[in-house]
C-alpha cells in the first residue's frame, strides 16, 4: 500500500518557478512539499536572466545565497549585425528597478535555489514523477512514483505546477493547446572560452544576427565556460542536418566568423543539443484546487531571455494568491493571474514576432533613433523584463502602437 502524506501546498518542479513559490508560501507558514522528476544538477537553457527577476529572489529571501555564488554579473546585451554593434545597459533605462542581473549555469543555479529552500525545511524529493492526481472540490490526492519504483499518496489542499517543460498537468488533462508563435528550433552547447575577450566585451551577452529569422547566443559564465546557441526558423537547422547535434552545431559555428574565431580550438564541454518547436501554452493556467505556473504554463522564445522572469513571476504570483485562497479569501485568478501574466507575456510575444519579421532588427540598428536616448531607455525597460510597467508606451498595448511607430519612422529614412 502507498504511503500517504499530507501537505498545504504540492509544487511539481524544483526550477525557479516552483524554488519560488515554494519559498514564499514557506515563508508564509504553510506546510510544502515540492517533488522533481530529474536529478540535480541537471543541464537546461535559459541561462541569462533579467533584471526583474532580481526583485522576485530578494522578496523570497534567496539573494544573498546567490550573491554568494558570483556568477557573472550582466549588466546588459550586445547586439551584432553586419559588423555594426548595438548596446543596451540596463542602468539607463525608463522604468526604476535593478540595473543589473546574472548570467548562470542553469543547471548549478537551479541546484542553489531549491537546496537553499530545502536547508529552510521545506521537503523536496527528486527522482519523484507524478502518474496520478485526483482532483476534488477540497483538495487533491497525487500520485507520485520514486525512483525505487515505491509510491507517495500526497493529499494536497492546493497543486502548484511548476513543471517546465515536463508540464505534468497540461498534458495529463489535455490543457496542452498550440502556441501562436511560428514553430522555432534551437541548437546550443558549452564550451572552454580561453579567447574571451577582457572587460566589457568578454563579460556581456552577445546576440549575434546571422540572418534576419536566426540568431546567436554566446553567452560568458564566470567559471570560464560560454554558452553558445543558435534560433530561429527551423529550415536553417534542416541545411546542416545530421543525427549528431555537436557536430551539427560546430558546422553552423564554421559559417560565422565572430562566433567560430572565437570558439574554434576550445573544448565543447556540453556537446550540441536540440530542441524544436520550443513555443508552448495552454487552454487554461487555473482551475479548482490548482494553478500553473512558468514554463508549464507558456514559453515563447529563448530570444530576449524572457524565460526565467516570466517563470519566477508566474511563480510568485501565483504563491501569494494561493495564500489568500488558503485563508478563505475569493480569488479573481481571470483578472489577478491570467490577465496580470497576459500582459507581460504579450508584450514580449509582440517584441519577439518583431524581432523574427526584422522590424525590431531595424529599430536597434536605425541611427537616426537610436541616437534618441529616450527611446532607448523605454526599450530597453522591456529587454530587462518590466513589462509590467505601463507607463512605458512601448509596454502600453503591448508596445504595439509604439514599435509600429517607431517602425515607420525607420522605413521613411531607410
């Protein structure tokens, strides 16, 4: 017979997103339980944050652990076309927040994270999958399988599902839906970086554009390891086919001078990898008893490295609101949750279709604007992640109106 625990809250997942929510409603008295299907460490991308997720792991009480890690600080991004830079610092930007954040190895962040909240006595078990989860009016009973093959019967009054891309609940319910974004590929490693260069160009994120539908990631740790990538329209990937993903990704390297002069006699740590039609969503991210949260919920491109805000946001959202529902409180999840996420989510969606149809490109590049620092500082509030922020016209509505814009502007010049 399975054993039988109880909890206030399950989390399914130990990423940013469930560390988060498990560490505001720890820290809100409630009794936590979070279970992981992998191992950790484990390698994920994702690995550039943003400036806004800094104030949701100051909230919860985790800066100070991960200040003492001393990944590399990113303080903005470096963009590359035809030879031509163009750079954003998060310290000159419209909205008042951090000015700066970290690039990490995920697999060692995410491990800091969910062990940090593990040493506060919340109980977290890896090697753990959910195969069943009964849901009821009052609360939940979920199933989970140990990697011995034993079984855990969790009563739960709430499910957090935190889950990435394991999306335990959308799939098990068929909340799984198709995302609007245009189907996107991704190939992307770790190397040595023994010919990184000194100061500010060895240290920042650098977006490389090889063409106008696929882009480069190199992106500097401080352990002396860069994470490479490329993105984008999935006919790129199809030119340089092969079984073996390492060698695919240093024969796409060989074709771009910036990233192969750089890359060519170092050692590929973390060989090649893929990932396709990476863009995901659901039906519906709430329902009686449960809520989903970060990847689980919606991921639209790595590009702009909107992932662990949203998932870090998402989290933290949906933990407070679940405290409030706890205490008996009537939660508007439509309005609190669902349209307080649609709006940081679409107005990243508009950015990133942008990017992809090369208006964006443009707008970077464009001097005649570029050189209007206004502009730039309302910008690049959206490339740190306030999205929230709807005193910026290039977040109010979506930043369409202002991109469109700004977008015409650029073509009257070109």
């Amino acid at each position: 017979m399975a054993k039988k625990e109880q909890v206030d809250v399950l989390v399914i997942g130990a990423g940013p997103s469930g560390s988060v929510s498990a560490a505001q409603l720890h820290r809100d008295g409630l009794k936590i339980k979070v279970v992981e299907k992998e191992r950790f460490p484990r390698f994920v991308i994702g690995e550039s944050l943003l400036p806004r997720c800094m104030e949701h792991f100051d909230e919860v009480g985790l800066m100070d652990t991960l200040k003492a890690q001393n990944y590399q600080i990113k303080r903005g991004a470096r963009f590359i076309r035809d030879g031509r830079d163009c750079w954003f610092d998060f310290g000159e930007q419209y909205t008042q927040g951090w000015t700066w954040t970290w690039q990490v190895p995920r697999g060692h962040f995410d491990k800091v994270l969910i062990d940090t909240i593990a040493s506060w006595g919340v109980d977290v078990e890896f090697e753990t999958a959910v195969t069943q989860i009964e849901k009821g009016a009052d609360s939940q009973l979920t199933t989970v399988t140990h990697a011995d093959g034993s079984e855990t019967q969790i009563e739960s009054r709430f499910i957090i599902d935190a889950s990435g891309y394991g999306r335990v609940m959308p799939r098990m319910f068929q909340l799984e839906k198709p995302s609007v974004m245009a189907p996107r590929s991704a190939v992307f490693g770790h190397f040595t970086d023994r010919n990184r260069p000194s100061g500010i160009l060895g240290e920042r994120i650098t977006f490389v554009i090889h063409r106008r539908d696929i882009w480069i990631w190199v992106i500097p740790f401080s352990d002396g390891i860069t994470s490479v990538g490329f993105a984008g329209n999935p006919d790129f990937f199809a030119m340089y086919n092969t079984e073996d993903k390492a060698e695919q990704l240093i024969n796409m390297m060989k074709d771009v001078p910036f990233v192969w002069e750089r890359f060519h006699d170092q050692d590929n740590v973390i060989p090649g990898r893929m990932m396709n039609a990476y863009a995901a969503s659901v039906k519906q991210s709430y329902g009686p008893g449960y809520v989903i949260t970060g990847n689980s919920s919606e991921f639209i491109d790595p590009v702009f490295s909107s992932g662990v805000t949203f998932a870090t946001e998402s989290g933290l959202v949906a933990a407070k609101l679940v405290k409030r529902h706890l205490n008996g409180e009537v939660i508007d999840w439509a309005t609190e949750y669902v349209q307080h996420m649609h709006q940081g989510v679409e107005t990243f969606r508009v950015y990133v279709n942008r990017w992809y149809e090369g208006d964006l490109q443009d707008i970077f590049f464009f001097s005649h604007d570029s050189a209007n620092p206004e502009i730039k500082r309302k910008i690049c509030s959206v490339l740190a992640g306030y999205v929230w922020d709807t005193s910026n016209p290039f977040v109010r509505d979506h930043g369409e109106r202002a991109l469109g814009s700004l977008s015409k502007r650029v073509k009257i010049y070109e």
